[in-house]
C-alpha cells in the first residue's frame, strides 16, 4: 500500500508555522542545517513532520539559551 504524501510547506508558509518569523530566518536555519529541506525541482520545501520535529526540539531547550 502506497504511504500518504505528506504536506509540504514553502519557505514563506514554514515560516508562518514557527510562529510568524521570517522567512530570513528559515533560511538561516536551513543553511546552518537546523532544519532538513526537500527540494522540489528548484523550490525549497519543508515538511509537515519537519516542522512538527523542530518546535518540539525547541520546546524541550531550557528558556534563555
């Protein structure tokens, strides 16, 4: 059985998602690797489970760090 596609988010909407940050921002966080990219043709996308991935990392950091 085929597993469900699962959504992906552009930049712009990944960043809406965190929280309404800027897009600025996602994109240092791809380039220093602290969240994963899916390139889709030349777009550069962001998982659902990805997402999902990083604000529970950043949940689980002590505040002020």
């Amino acid at each position: 059985m085929a597993k469900a596609m699962e959504r992906l988010h552009s930049v712009e909407s990944a960043a809406k998602v965190l929280g309404e940050i800027s897009v600025h921002t996602v994109r240092g966080w791809l380039r220093a690797g602290r969240l994963t990219r899916v390139k889709v043709g030349r777009r550069t996308m962001i998982s659902e489970q990805e997402l999902r991935r990083f604000l529970a990392e950043c949940n689980r950091r002590p505040k002020g760090r």
